[in-house]
C-alpha cells in the first residue's frame, strides 16, 4: 500500500493538496480550457461501501455521512469525486473526514477495497439542486462548533423546528435526557455556516474586472425593505469576530447581517477586508480614511443593487470553475448569470501586463450548503440540520 496515497492511513494528519499555487493554478486553467470536466464527465450517482480513491486529495472536510460529502463534492469548484471515512472506521479517530479529489481525466487514478470507507463521484453533471435538502438526523453524532444561541427543548424534533424557523441557524446538535451531565439535558444547540457566496481572495490588480452573477442571493429573501447603516471614513476598533474578504462595503454589510453574531462592521478599502464585530454592549467610533463601517440590518431586504456592478481592477482569485474567451467584462458578466452553477467571476482585459491571461473570462463558485466545521462521535446527543430547504 502506498503510505502517502492511501488516505494517508499512516499519518496522524491527513496532508493537504492546494490548488491555488500559480504553478498548478496554471496547469489546471488550461485544461479547464480544453473541456470543463464537470461538463465532460456522465452523471454518475453511485454510491461505492468499501471502495478508496487514493490519493488526488484537494482537501479535507467534515461530513456526517457520504450522502453529504457527495454535495459539498459537488458544490466545490474543483472536486470531481470522493472518499469519506464512515462512523465504522477502525484504524484510527478519522471518522467522518471527507476527502475532496480531482484528476485531469476527471477519473480516480486507482480504487483500492478498503472497510469502513464510501467513496463517488460529484454530481455536477446531474443538475444537482444547488440548496439540497439534508433531512437525515444523525444519532450519538455531535456538529461540534459554530454555537450561536442555546435554549431547552423537549425533544430533537423540536430543536429541529425552532433551528428551521430561525433564519440564522443552519444546523443543530440536541442533548437527550440521558446525557450526562444532567444540568444540560434537553439543551438545543443551533448552529450557523455561510449560505451565500464568500469570494475566497479580493485584491487590486490592473487589467481586470470582477463581479457578481446577478441571481446570486446574499439573504434571505423578507417582503420588508430596509436601506442600510454605513458611516464613511469610520473604524469601529476591536470586538473583530472574523475578517473576510469583500468587494465593498455593501458587500461586507451583507456578509455582517447573515452572521447572527455581527453586531457591526469595518471595511478597509485598500485591502478589502471585512471585520465582523460583535459586541452588543457598545459601538465605539473612530475617525479613519478609508475605512467604512456600518450597522447590519435583520429580517429585512437590503437593497442588492450593489451585486450588479462591477469591481474594476479588482480580481476575485480562485474558486474556478472553468474559464471561456470573451471580448468583454458584460459579456463575461452575462454568461455568469446565465449559468446556474456560477455565483462570481473575473474577467481580464486586453490591457493585462501577461498576454497568455488576457480576454479570458473565469467562471467562479463556493460552497453554500451548510457544512459543520467539526464532526465527532458522542453518546446520547442528535445532530441534524434545518429543513428550509425541503419544502
């Protein structure tokens, strides 16, 4: 067996293939460009017990099962098939370890048998719903992380339906009324992730042109409209909670008002960064140039101009699905919003410094289906996620 490919069984961690070094980001462009392999490839569904793709890791993410990993697979913009390692895994604590894979034939270079693991392919080509619905629940399993807000309930059904009222809460880990210790019996967690796009890199560059498809959904749809709270050259310093990036203040503003816990932000233009802030106690303000801050809005409809103009100069890099040539950034824009798997792009220009890269138009997407951050065994909880989309 090869030590470094098998799952990297023989290794305490499970090493990591990244794919946005220039080098290999060069590599795979040109043979996006030849033929989009998501495009390429026969719809394939199946489901394989005890079969291993070795190696051809992109990377590695938590999953509760293999119905789940196959998704996440599918809503990664470069992973064309799978291994996940199931609760029955003996080896080692790997449980439930999603391995995310690519070639360029679009095929596993091996399959090996292997006990205790499920492994298949993406659905890109199968026209897979883009927001699927996860109603499995999964017993003695704990979503470890991303806690927003706890409360009792009498049962997982109803953690369940209060995390599916709730617009923030996208999965949930409920305590039953043997665990122990008894003082957080009946407890219900919820549980937040990102369910709109989140571009991985902004950042200036001359000769390009980046933007967003114009269906991309950055909230939830409320019949009530709200304009937004944004104050110009103002830094609110300190209670950062996560940096993100951003094309824009209105951007960030959005990305703050999905966050249950953003009680307001800060937005640096010269880096596009992001900072969500919480701190329900007091907002403390700060004269500083180039930094615009705001206030998030809640259950109302912010006005989504913003997502139809385009960012000149500023490149969104990474996340590929595949590029195509275009005489122009509308053009490109276009054919973004026309194909459903894209949510942003990039477009590079005739005035680009390397030839090789100009009139291309890249094609881009992230994962929005909602993924724990951390799965583990534990006795007695039940995890699940919200049932929104399943009606």
């Amino acid at each position: 067996m090869n030590k470094r490919s098998q799952l990297n069984l023989h290794s305490p961690i499970p090493s990591l293939i990244k794919i946005e070094t220039m080098g290999t980001h060069l590599i795979w462009v040109g043979l996006l460009a030849i033929c989009s392999l998501s495009l390429c490839q026969e719809c394939q569904q199946e489901l394989l017990e005890n079969v291993d793709f070795p190696g051809t890791d992109i990377t590695s993410v938590y999953s509760p099962d293999a119905q789940h990993c196959q998704q996440l697979c599918t809503q990664h913009h470069a992973c064309l098939f799978f291994t996940f390692v199931r609760a029955d895994w003996t080896r080692d604590n790997r449980h439930f370890y999603c391995y995310l894979k690519t070639t360029p034939s679009g095929q596993p270079n091996v399959r090996t048998p292997l006990l205790g693991v499920t492994s298949g392919f993406s659905l890109k080509s199968c026209s897979p719903d883009s927001q699927p619905c996860l109603f499995q629940v999964y017993e003695n399993v704990d979503f470890l992380g991303a806690d927003y807000q706890t409360l009792f309930t009498a049962n997982y059904e109803e953690c369940q339906r209060v995390c599916t009222q709730d617009p923030a809460c996208q999965f949930f880990t409920f305590v039953n009324g043997v665990f122990t210790p008894e003082k957080i019996r009946y407890k219900c967690h919820l549980k937040f992730s990102w369910t709109i796009p989140r571009t991985p890199i902004v950042e200036a560059k001359t000769g390009v042109v980046s933007g967003f498809s114009h269906k991309t959904q950055m909230s939830q749809h409320f019949n009530t409209a709200c304009q937004g709270k944004l104050f110009a050259n103002t830094d609110i310093p300190g209670s950062d909670i996560q940096a993100l990036p951003a094309a824009s203040p209105e951007h960030c503003q959005a990305l703050c008002s999905a966050h249950p816990r953003c009680t307001y932000f800060s937005f640096i233009s010269n880096s596009f960064n992001c900072h969500l802030k919480s701190n329900p106690n007091e907002m403390v303000t700060k004269a500083k140039d180039g930094v615009t801050s705001g206030i998030p809005a809640r259950f109302c409809q912010l006005d989504n101009d913003w997502v139809k103009v385009a960012q000149v100069d500023v490149d969104f890099r990474g996340s590929d699905i595949r590029f195509e040539l275009m005489d122009d950034a509308d053009t490109c824009q276009r054919t973004c919003t026309e194909d459903a798997s894209c949510q942003f792009y990039t477009y590079v220009k005739d005035n680009f410094f390397d030839p090789d890269y100009r009139r291309r138009c890249y094609l881009k997407r992230a994962i929005t289906m909602p993924a724990p951050p951390k799965i583990t065994k534990l006795a007695n909880v039940v995890s699940g996620f919200t049932l929104k989309n399943c009606v």
